[in-house]
C-alpha cells in the first residue's frame, strides 16, 4: 500500500484523474469518426465509449468534486457528462430509429454547450494552465462543430481539436495521478494564470 502525504483530509480520493481519462477516451473516439479514420456507417459503435467513458467516468468524477466542494470540478465534470449522455442518446436514436432523422437540433446544443463551456474556460483561468488549455481545445472543437451540423460543413476541423483535447486529458490526467501517488509535482500543471 502506498501511503500519500497530503496536507489536507478529505472523505474521498481525488477523481479528477478519472474524469479526464473519460474525456479523453470519449474525445479520442469522437475525434477518430470526425477525421475520418473510423467507418462512419457504424457510429453504434461509439455509443458504449461515450456512454461508459464519457458520460459515466465524468458524472462519477463530478459527483465526488461536490463531495470535495469543488465547484468547479463538480460543475465542469457533471455539465460535460450530460453533454456526453446526450450525445449518445442522439446516436442511440439516429442510429436504431425508424426513418431519416434532420438532427441540426444538435447544433443549437452544443451552442449552448459552448455558452458554458467559455464560462468554464474563464473560470479555469484560476485553476492551472493545463485545465486551461484543455477547455480551450474543447471550445474550438464544439465551434467547429456547430457548423458542420447547421451547414454540412467538414467535421474534420473538430476532430482535430477532439484529438488535442484528448492528448491534453490524458496528459493532464496522468499528472493529476502520478503527482497524487507521488506527494510531489512530477509532470508540472502550470501556475494559474489567474489570482484573485
């Protein structure tokens, strides 16, 4: 057993670790079918790594930052897993659903995912550099989105962008881990940029 010192006590582990290896498979996966290099005629298939990663791995990670009184891990962590709930359920009615389905509904959900997420990305001005970078890959990737769905626009921009987010998230996830395991910065997250 590994014994971590830690200045201060809490009631459960650190679960930002966790949420971020979620995002960054669901956005690796994401990323893969926006860029082409997955078949796009079974996006089924998708659906368990967004539903399990994504979406559970996230709402898992939120619910424990509200228990650390976390506003921001739980706030970002639980908004990004229904996003991810959502996204599946849309491929889960596209995919297995009678007739053609017109879905430019999802682009009007991601603008307002986007709303939030620019709020986040502020806020996370005052957590570390690392949070902040992967918002910002986040944001770029949910605006190259919005047109592909109103307008038929390539994806492929956003999948670039789900790619950066994903090697972000498992960077900054493995961080999180090792310096916790560790009780001392191994792989640097970077000051704030931000202190009030």
């Amino acid at each position: 057993m590994v014994e971590i010192k830690n200045t201060q006590t809490y009631s459960v582990a650190e679960p930002a670790a966790l949420g971020l290896f979620g995002l960054a498979v669901a956005a690796l996966i994401l990323g893969a079918a926006d860029l082409g290099l997955t078949e796009t005629a079974n996006k089924s298939l998708m659906i368990p790594w967004i539903l399990f990663f994504g979406a559970t791995s996230q709402i898992v990670a939120g619910i424990m930052e509200f228990k650390r009184k976390n506003i921001f891990g739980a706030t970002v962590f639980t908004t990004y897993a229904m996003t991810m709930y959502a996204i599946a359920g849309t491929l889960i009615i596209a995919v297995f659903g009678p007739g053609n389905h017109e879905i430019s509904h999802y682009a009007y959900g991601l603008i307002a995912i986007l709303a939030f997420s620019i709020i986040a990305t502020f806020a996370s001005l005052m957590t570390n550099k690392a949070l902040f970078s992967i918002l910002i890959a986040v944001d770029l990737a949910v605006i190259a989105l919005i047109p592909h769905y109103l307008s038929g626009f390539s994806s492929e921009p956003a999948g670039v962008f789900l790619i950066i987010t994903s090697v972000l998230s498992f960077y900054t996830a493995a961080a999180i881990l090792i310096n916790t395991m560790a009780g001392k910065t191994v792989l640097p997250l970077g000051s704030p940029f931000w202190k009030p």
